[in-house]
C-alpha cells in the first residue's frame, strides 16, 4: 500500500492516536503511568494504561525509577515533580 492510501484510510476513519502520562500516588510512593488511547470517528477504539516507573528523593532530588528502560518520559516527569511535588 502506498503511504497516500493510508492516509486516506486514517483520514476517512478518523483515526487517531493519543499518548498522556498521568500521576497517582498510592501508599507514600508516586507512580507514573503511561496512557495510550486510539479513536476511530471519534469513539474510543482501544485504550491502555501501564505503570512506567516510580519517581522517588534521594539526598533533595527526585528521580524516576523506570520499570521498562525502553520508556523515556524524564521530560515529563521533571515538568511534573517542578509543579506538583
């Protein structure tokens, strides 16, 4: 298939794909969850959600302690631990 018709497919369904990170704490620790949701014509299509890491401080600083190394979200989690933490 040529990337045209598949943009065209996408365009037709209405095809789209989200990813957000959100932030529960849950027994003094704070994990990071990574959301992944597709939309087909505006109704949900599939949607996960899966634990990423847990961010914890040591010595004043805080870090991520990624459960898959294969996620890169430290972005995400410094904007998070500079507003709410």
């Amino acid at each position: 298939m040529s990337d045209n018709i598949l943009k065209d497919i996408e365009k037709f369904l209405e095809l789209k794909n989200y990813t957000d990170y959100e932030f529960k704490e849950v027994c003094g620790l704070t994990f990071a969850f990574k959301r992944e949701i597709v939309t087909i014509k505006g109704r949900i299509s599939s949607a996960s959600i899966a634990p990423v890491g847990i961010i914890y401080e040591e010595n004043g600083q805080y870090y991520l302690a990624p459960l898959d190394e294969a996620v890169n979200i430290n972005e995400t989690v410094k904007e998070y631990v500079e507003k709410c933490i």
